[in-house]
C-alpha cells in the first residue's frame, strides 16, 4: 500500500465517522517527517476522539504503521 492509499482509507474513515470539512494538505515540501496532513471538524470531543481511533485502527489492520496521531486516546 502507498501513501496515497492510506490517505484515502484514512478519510473514507473519517467520513464514516460523519466528521465534517476533510482536508488533506501535501506537505511534502515543507516538512520532512511527512507528505501529508489531515485535518477534520468533528461534533464533539467524543467524536474527534472515536473518529481519530477509527482512522488509526482501519490503517493498522492495512498492515500501515501508525506512529503518531492526534485526538485519540
């Protein structure tokens, strides 16, 4: 799987998660940690964080190592 394709299970996530304004940002050119950001509106505190597990255990079971997320427990 390619990183492109884990940017799209990680927003089909979160649109199964009923999360509001998906933005993906390439940041491939300003930061070298990463090629993409993610960012999502959520509800409530309870959502963002059940939407954050939702996106990190769909990649996890695609075989992607999740090294850092924001907005889970």
């Amino acid at each position: 799987m390619d990183i492109f394709d884990s940017v799209v299970l990680a927003c089909k996530a979160l649109d199964d998660m009923k999360t509001a304004n998906i933005v993906v940002c390439d940041v491939s050119k300003l930061a070298s940690i990463s090629k993409y950001f993610i960012i999502a509106t959520s509800t409530s505190n309870v959502q963002g964080r059940a939407a954050a597990n939702a996106v990190c255990k769909l990649l996890e079971e695609s075989g992607v190592d999740v090294l850092c997320k924001e907005g889970g427990e």
